[in-house]
C-alpha cells in the first residue's frame, strides 16, 4: 500500500457543489477518536477544469490527501502518477494521496469496497437487478461480483450506456443483462439503486420480508424506494452506510491507522 510521508497531515474534499458534503464531519470524528489534534479536514469547491490548481495547491500546502466527488473522480484519471488496480476497473478514483515529491499523486478507489463492506453482512441472492447504468453503477457491478453474486440485470434508461457493464462484468465472472428503465413491477431479491435522488422515486418494485434493497443516496432519507422496500418488510441499506464505508478506508489509507467507525457513523447519524 502507498503510504502518505509521516510530514503529512490533514486533507479535503472536492467537488461543485460540495457544501452540502457529510464528509468534512466523518473525517473530523475519525481524527478526534484517533488523537489527531493536528489534522483538519475541509470542503474546497472544484469544478473539473480546476482540478489540477487546486490539487497542486493542497499538494504545496502539506494535506495528506483529498477525497473526490462526481464528476472529478474521472477527471483525475489521467493527473496520476499510479493507481490501484480498482481506478483502472471502474474508471474513476475517489481518494488521492499526496507523495513526498510534488504532484506524486496516487489513487485508489474505496466506493467498491465501500460497497462491499455496506452489503458483507447479509445473505445475497445469487441474482441482483441493478438501477442505472453510470459509473456509480460501475462500482457496483465490481462489488457484486467480488461479494458472490452470478449474474446483475441492469435496468438502464440508455442501453449503450449499459453495455460497457457487460463487458466489465465479465472480467469479474459476472454476467450482466441489460433490459429497459422498469415499467412494471421489479421482482428481485437483490435490488441496487445507483441512480441519484429522485430518479428511482417512481419505481414499481415487489419487495418481501427476506429481500435486500441498497439504495445509495443518503439524502433526502429514505427514499420513496426505501420506504415502500421498507413497509413490505424488505431490509433497508441506506448511502449513509456506504459514506462511512468508503470514507473509512479513506481515513486508513491516509492515516495508516485503523478507521474508528463506530465514531464516524455517530457522527452523522
């Protein structure tokens, strides 16, 4: 693993709009439980066109690294020096870390093991459906393959958007179908909703006791997918998991120490 310079310290978030991001509250709960008094963390509007100033800046500042959001994190593909093998994958990084040599900049993807991590309790269907086909989808074709699952059905509104998921799955041993947005009723065990607030709002779904919905958006909560998976008796697995899941790995790999979970989902729960 690439490890920051122990000269290092502190990071950020970027992204346009960012000031809305739970991120600044989740790595300064892990800093404080960790005892980091001199580590900080903060949110820095970015748009893509600006991407490598303000990396170049943070980098010239000492922070330990940054964390992305849409769409930078496939804007910064090509700014890296290295990356780890999950970047390449899925086409996106969401973490960089600064190096001891100006624009030393590596990156890592944790929303793949971050989705792992949210769904690695719970008996998996050997069948997932799949909403929407952009490149959180992308993460979450990776996820489900390494979590066991045989084959994804991918609910797209564009099929050509759809078709890179084929080709990455099978790279993975997943086999992935790409059908129409639903117009009728989703019957799945496993559902994963990829697509931002209010997209899937007006999905038809059949939900059960037994049946796992894990919708990634954690605001506005819950989602009227959530609720209705809910009310049938489906079990719920909301963004917020995975905003502390992938924001852990986050902490680890630019502290090099152990993420404090438990403080990080308090403090945004």
């Amino acid at each position: 693993m690439t490890s920051v310079p122990s000269s290092r310290a502190g990071a950020a978030v970027l992204g346009s709009p960012i000031a809305h991001s739970l991120s600044p509250s989740l790595h300064r709960a892990a800093y404080d439980a960790l005892g980091l008094p001199g580590w900080t963390y903060r949110a820095v509007e970015c748009r893509a066109d600006e991407l490598a100033s303000v990396l170049r800046a943070l980098d010239d500042e000492g922070l330990a690294g940054v964390s992305l959001t849409m769409p930078l994190k496939q804007a910064v593909v090509p700014k890296l020096a290295s990356a780890d093998e999950l970047v390449g994958e899925v086409g996106g990084a969401n973490t960089v870390l600064f190096g001891a040599a100006a624009g030393e900049w590596s990156g890592f993807n944790t929303d793949v093991p971050g989705m792992v991590d949210a769904l690695s309790g719970f008996d998996l269907a050997d069948t997932a459906t799949v909403l929407g086909a952009g490149a959180t989808a992308r993460s979450a074709v990776v996820a489900l393959a390494l979590l066991g699952v045989r084959r994804a059905v991918v609910r797209a509104r564009r099929s050509s958007a759809a078709a890179e998921l084929v080709s990455l799955g099978a790279g993975r041993g997943l086999a992935v179908d790409v059908e129409p947005w639903p117009a009728e009723p989703i019957d799945a065990d496993l559902l994963v909703s990829t697509v931002p607030a209010g997209a899937a709002d007006d999905v038809p779904v059949v939900a059960a006791a037994g049946r796992v919905l894990f919708d990634v958006v954690y605001a506005p909560w819950p989602t009227p997918l959530a609720a209705a998976w809910s009310s049938a008796g489906g079990t719920v697995v909301g963004g917020l998991e995975l905003l502390v899941a992938q924001a852990a790995r986050q902490v680890t790999l630019m502290t090099g120490m152990d993420a404090p979970v438990d403080a990080m989902r308090a403090a945004v729960a």
